[in-house]
C-alpha cells in the first residue's frame, strides 16, 4: 500500500464536452510516468486533477490516501506535496529569481526569511542558475526559466513532481539542459508525472508509460514494450508520427 | 529640386510651414485683442495682481480679509484646489482600488454590489452629484442647536461636518513631519536591505525598523513637549461650533462627489488591471501552496497596479481638474476665486491665462512624480 497516487474512474466535463472518461491510474512511490498522446487528449487535464487545479466531477483523486475533495485546507497541504512545471514556466515576472523561489516556502510554508533563503540558494545551485539569483525572470533564456520553475517548486520539497510538457515552448537547443534536470531529479528517486512528447527522455527515464487518446488511457505498459511492440493500431499510428 | 526629395527635408519643410503658421495665427488673435481691449479702456498686464480684492472667501487656508491683494486671494483659492485635489485623490485611489477588487470577489452579493456601484456612480454626471451632495448638507441635515452626533466627536448639521482634533499644540502639529521623515527612513531602511541582500544574501527587515522609528521619535518628542494630551473637541458657541476640525458644507460635497465619482472609474481600471494578469500566474502560485488572498496580493495585485498605473494618472488629473466644478457649489477654490475677480477687474485674458496656467502646472507636476513612481515599478525585461 504505498500508492502515492490513486485515480478511480474519473470523469471531466468542461461544459458539454468530456475531456476525461473513467480514467484509473495508480502511481507508487517514486516511480515515474509518461503520459503522451495527441493534442486535446487530456493528458494536462489529467495531471491537473491531480493538484486540482481541475475540478472533477466524477470518481475520486486521492494523494498519499487523501482524497481531494473542495476541502480548502485539503488542497493547500495537498500542492505543498505535489510541485507542479508549466509549460509556459508562469514565472512571477515582477519578482527577482530569488524572491520567486523564497516566496512559497515564506509565505505557504511560514519558514523565516533566512531558512528559504537557504533552500532557494540550495536549489539554485542544483538547476546551475545560482548566478542569476538577483535578475528578473524577463532577463533569462527560456531554458533557464524554466529550471528556476523547477527550482521553485522543489523549494516546497515536494514528494511528487507533475511536468506540464515543460519544453514544449523552449527553443530546441534549450531542451537538453531542462531534460537533464530531470533526469537527475528522476534518479534522485522523485516521483514523477511527465506529460511529455521527449521519447528520448522517456526510454531512460520513464517507469511506465500512459497512452492517452480523446479523453481514455488507451496504452498502458513499460517503455520497452511501448516502444517496441505497442499493442493498439492508435498508439503504432501516433508512435510513428512522432518518430519519423 | 533633389532638395525636397528627401523624406527627411520635406518633413523639416511641413514643420516649419506649421509652425509659422501657428505663430502667425496667434499674433493676429493677441493683436485684435489688444485693440479690443484698448478700445474699452481695459489695461492689459498684471499690475492689478497687487490691488486690493475688497471681498472675502468662504474658506481659507491662509488667512485672507477682504483688504488684502488679489494675488493673496488668488493664492488662497489655489490651495483650496490643491487641498480637495490631493485629500480627493487619496481617498478615490484607495476606495477604487478596494471596489475594483470587491468586484472580482467570489461572493456573488459583494461582486454585484460593486458593479452596481460602479455602473451607477460613473453613468450620472459629476454636476448633479455635487449638487445632490450639497442639497443633502444645506437641505437635509438639521441646525448647529440640534446637529446630528452618530458618534461622539463627530457633529453633522447644514453648517457641514465637525470632529474632535488634537489640541492645537506644537507637538501635535509636527506629527505629520515625524510621518514624511518616516517614508524617508522607510526608503532608507529598504535600501539598506537591498544592499544586504546583494553583498550576504540575508535581507534586513525594513517595517519593523520604520515603525521603530517612528514611534520613537514620536514618543521622544512627546516626553519633550511634557505629555500633551489634549483633544479639542467642537463645543456649541453661539449659532456655530468652537474647536475640533470643521469641513465646510461646500468642501464636504465637492470632496465626496469627486471621490466617489472618480473612485467609479478607478475602480474599473483596477478591475481591468487584475484581469489583465495572466491565468497562468494565478495557476502557478495556487500550485505553490499560496492560499487566494496570498495569491492576490503578492502575485497579482503587484502585477495588475502596473498595468493599471498610466490609466490611474490620468484619473488623478481628471478629478483635479474637476474640482473646478466647485464653482459651482460656492467652494472657493482657484477658479471661483479667479471668475470672481474677473468680475469686479475685468481682466479676462490675464486670469484665464492664469487659470490655464495653473492647471497646466498642477497637471504636468502631478504626472511627472506618478511616471517617476511608474517608471520604477515598471518590470525589467533586459
């Protein structure tokens, strides 16, 4: 029983359209999954349940056994476990990288200045940007932003880490040093759920692999599988779309 | 002709021809002026500045009898402008900013209620306001003898508003100068911090310190000055009230139809400010952890006020410029104080010009401190 994760049969609508069917997926304790599929498949809005940023409407979202339900403290405590990577980083434009990072743990978490200072200092140094603490987020590359968006919500040391395609936006040649990041998070034992379509990051680092297509989870199994032997005619046709 | 085919030239050739022409155009009116005056027997110039007025003003900052000059009497019409204008503006940024904000809220009634307050407020126009306001003070509310009192201290009837004060004492009269040095040593301390924070990484309080400082200079000075503790409070004298602050009836309507009349329009302008930020940015804090109202004034708020500061500036000018609607309730500010020396002098291209002149001034000094205060807000893209 160390599911960290546990969806039962859940269902979205947003209005008339249904975004997600009787979805069930359980991760464990630090394993790591990759969820791809088509766009408007729901590969985000399910990773967004997960923090309720999404609400749901039907069936159940429970992390570390906790069922999120629209219990406000639930929530709180709940995204202060779960750190969560946008695909369009959502910096805050108006506060300087360190100030980004201090914020949460400031502000949600009640340490005292010099504590998240410590930590954002920490984090800092791990994602390489410890020299930028004092600029704008205006002022860095797109790849650097969003290893200060992973900084910042490790800062909450978090056990569960939700990716939000996080280089879908970045120029090609900032890719690698986001991926690495991860990879080196993923090896330090994270539990992870990347919506990603970086198949290369996937073979190395993905425990499972989640095939989602209009709203279902059509495929579910490990890499080599996936990869080499995919068992729906959906997911051969998308594999072989985005491997050329 | 490869003169004018530069773009450059025939750019510089419609200035100048504009230009020439603007100041041809003037020379004519300030020339047929001049004959005009000359034909009436008016003397143009600015002698008539140091005559004396011969009548008396309502209110007054300075004090002003009707023996002294017109420059004096004019002097105190503009701090009557200047006095509305800068209480007005405070009290309608900060009942905007809380009515731009209630108007977002998650709680249908509040939400509703500001709309409705807003729609209403901003579709009646300014005029009527003042005089509803006015009628409510001359027309509704009773005599000095049986002056409303909601709460002690404080007195209302049609000789307008009266409150308990600080006694008249030296020591009270220089706490707002304790309050600036304060903001001063508030930017002190926040400098100070900045640099600690640049050379050790630990940044130093700033608030703690500022309200240190001003208590204990406040209390010092209060040791020195032998413990003042007097209130002056407004006591029943003859037909009238003695003591305390009085606002006048007329002061008291313009202040409140101008505030709540501009508060309308400043409160859409936040409201469009904080929707101006991006979904995203509300997305990323919840996801931190940060509870709304955290998310509100630490993430949103900071963002939506600079995309709402241009607009804001505009307001503040628009409701010192129409305090000069005071007129038309009898508050003597600087346009009543002008109109009514146009009347007995005669002199309208002098006060006219000097009306112009002085809004132009208040206007352009007011946005360069509001852009200083923009321009340092503004986000660092490079």
């Amino acid at each position: 029983m160390n599911q960290v994760i546990e969806i039962k049969n859940l269902s979205k609508w947003f209005d008339d359209f249904q975004v997600l069917k009787d979805i069930n997926l359980n991760v464990k304790k630090g394993e790591k999954i990759v969820i791809c599929g088509p766009s408007g498949s729901g590969k985000s809005t399910l990773i967004r349940c997960v923090n309720r940023l999404e609400v749901h409407q039907e069936g159940s979202v429970r992390v570390n056994g906790i069922e999120l339900t629209d219990n406000v403290e639930v929530i709180e405590s709940t995204r202060k476990v779960v750190g969560m990577v946008f695909q369009h980083f959502n910096l805050f434009p108006h506060l300087t990288i360190l100030e980004n990072l201090t914020l949460a743990p400031m502000w949600a978490k009640k340490l005292n200045k010099n504590e998240a200072l410590e930590i954002a200092n920490k984090y800092l140094d791990i994602v390489q940007i410890a020299d930028q603490a004092h600029k704008y987020p205006g002022q860095l590359s797109g790849g650097q932003k969003q290893r200060v968006a992973i900084a910042r919500s490790l800062c909450l040391k978090p056990e569960i880490m939700l990716f939000d395609e996080p280089t879908s936006a970045l120029d090609p040649e900032m890719v690698k040093e986001v991926l690495d990041v991860m990879t080196k998070l993923a090896e330090e034992g994270m539990t992870m759920i990347c919506v990603t379509h970086e198949m290369g990051f996937a073979k190395q680092v993905a425990d499972r692999m989640v095939f989602m297509d209009e709203g279902k989870i059509v495929e579910e199994s490990s890499p080599e599988e996936f990869f080499n032997n995919p068992k729906s005619e959906r997911t051969k046709k998308f594999l072989n779309q985005i491997l050329h | 002709m490869n003169f004018l085919k530069s773009e450059k030239n025939r750019e510089y050739l419609w200035q100048v021809l504009f230009t020439l022409s603007i100041i041809a155009f003037f020379t004519f009116i300030l020339r047929n002026t001049q004959s005009a005056l000359d034909k009436q027997g008016i003397a143009s110039g600015f002698s008539f500045l140091s005559q004396e007025a011969g009548f008396e003003i309502g209110e007054s900052i300075i004090d002003f009898f009707s023996d002294d000059t017109y420059q004096l009497a004019l002097l105190s019409g503009f701090l009557n402008t200047v006095k509305v204008a800068f209480i007005g503006n405070i009290l309608a940024l900060a009942l905007g900013f809380i009515v731009g904000v209630t108007s977002l809220s998650d709680n249908y009634l509040v939400a509703k209620l500001s709309k409705f307050y807003v729609e209403s407020i901003r579709n009646i126009p300014l005029i009527l306001q003042l005089f509803f306001w006015y009628s409510i003070f001359t027309e509704v509310f009773p005599s000095v003898r049986s002056a409303l009192n909601p709460i002690g201290g404080v007195y209302l009837s049609n000789r307008g508003l009266y409150l308990v004060s600080f006694s008249d004492h030296w020591f009270f009269n220089i706490l707002p100068l304790i309050g600036i040095l304060s903001v001063v040593a508030f930017f002190f301390f926040k400098k100070r911090s900045i640099k600690s924070l640049e050379r050790t990484g630990v940044a130093r309080k700033i608030f703690l310190p500022t309200l240190l400082f001003f208590i204990l200079v406040s209390f010092a000075l209060w040791l020195v000055a032998g413990l003042p503790r007097e209130l002056s409070w407004p006591t029943l004298a003859g037909f009238n009230f003695e003591g305390g602050v009085h606002l006048s009836p007329e002061f008291s309507s313009l202040l409140i139809g101008l505030v709540l009349y501009t508060s309308a329009f400043n409160a859409e302008i936040v409201r469009a400010g904080i929707l101006s930020v991006d979904h995203g940015q509300w997305e990323a804090a919840s996801s931190l952890g940060l509870n709304k109202n955290q998310t509100l004034s630490l993430i949103v708020i900071p963002q939506a006020l600079r995309v709402a500061i241009p607009p804001l500036i505009s307001q503040v000018l628009n409701l010192t410029k129409n305090s000069s609607l005071a007129v038309a309730i009898g508050y003597p500010d600087f346009v009543s104080v002008a109109n009514t020396s146009l009347n007995i002098t005669g002199q309208a291209v002098e006060l006219v010009l000097l009306i112009m002149l002085v809004y132009l001034s208040i206007s352009l000094s007011t946005s360069l401190v509001m852009n200083i205060y923009n321009r340092s807000v503004t986000l660092k893209e490079r």
